[in-house]
C-alpha cells in the first residue's frame, strides 16, 4: 500500500485532531473510565476520511500515545494505557473507523451510514467492555455498568453531530480527492 504525500499529511492532522479532542475529557465519579470526546473524532474521521486514511490515522494515534505522547484521555500515553483498563477502547478504534468508513463509501443513504456508526461504536463498547473486565476482574454485566451505560445517550448524541458535521464537511470538501 503506498500513500501519497497529500494523504499522509491527511493522515497525521487528522491524528492530531483526535488527540486533541481526547483532551475534552470529564472525569466521572462513579466510574474509572472517562466521558470524552473521542468517539465523535472518530467518527467524523471514518465518515471524512474514509475506511482506508480513517484506519491509519487512528493507528497513528494509537502509536504516539503508545511511545508516550500525552495524547490519552486526561494526557495520559503509553502501552500501560492501551494494555490497562480503558485499552479495549482504544484498540477498538481502528475497527470502528473502518466500519464508519466503509459504511460512508458504500452507500449514500442516511441510515446506511447513521447504522455504520452505531455499529463502529457497538464494536469499541464490545472491546472496551471485554478488557476492562478482564483486567479489572469485574464480571461483564459490571463492566457493562462502568463502561457501557453511563456513555450509551451522551455517545448518541455525539455520533448525531458528528454525522452533521462529517457529512456536511465531506461534501464541501474532498480530502481523499487526488491533485
Ligand atoms: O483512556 C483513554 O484514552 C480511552 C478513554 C475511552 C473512553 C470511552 S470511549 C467510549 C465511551 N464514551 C466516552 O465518552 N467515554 C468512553
């Protein structure tokens, strides 16, 4: 696979942007796991970028926190990150981009594509639950309790603006167009 300069740059803003969206990030008392804006950056990443750049933008992501960058929820970085309690999430995003991207791609129906970013966040849920229960020992309807059911509306409504402003973003400008 050989990208072209225009898309590696693609690539890293679009990395960059994810990281700094982490950043909006709410601590919560009654669980470990943060409220932040991950999801929607995600998102608005597949549904911009599409399946292929998507997925290697948050591979980006994913390695600047793993070699220490601050760029984990709270400015948090390192493997202890992606292999510890809230990882499943994040290992997760590659898949959800691409399914974001690929629902985007395929097919110009609004529920088509409002389906492909219910299944993109269903997928990092499904991650992030099973790790941080393997990790943290709890059972998996407690995980659920800490990392599915506090998020589940507030992450609705994220993936309803980010499908506004990723679309209305895609059609305006075509960053996967070639020169
Ligand atoms: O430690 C990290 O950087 C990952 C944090 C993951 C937070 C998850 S993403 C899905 C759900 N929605 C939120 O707002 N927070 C959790």
């Amino acid at each position: 696979m050989k990208l072209s300069t225009k898309e590696l740059i693609l690539c890293a803003l679009f990395a960059a942007i994810i990281a700094i969206l982490a950043q909006i990030s709410i601590p919560l008392p009654f669980t470990t796991v943060p409220l932040t804006m991950l999801i929607f950056a995600v998102a608005v990443t597949g549904l911009i970028l599409g399946p292929k750049l998507g997925a290697i933008s948050v591979l980006i992501y994913l390695l600047l926190g793993g070699i220490g960058l601050p760029v984990f929820a709270q400015f948090s970085a390192g493997t202890g990150v992606l292999f510890g309690p809230t990882g499943g999430y994040l290992l997760g995003l590659p898949l959800m981009v691409y399914i974001v991207g690929f629902g985007k791609d395929k097919s110009s129906s609004p529920i088509i594509i409002f389906l492909s970013l219910i299944i993109g966040l269903i997928s990092v849920y499904i991650t992030g639950t099973l790790m941080f229960a393997a990790i943290t020992g709890n059972t998996i309807y407690q995980s659920i309790l800490y990392c599915v059911a506090p998020f589940a509306f507030v992450d609705l409504i994220k993936l309803i603006l980010a499908y506004i402003i990723g679309l209305s973003v895609s059609k305006r400008v075509s960053f996967t167009a070639t020169f």
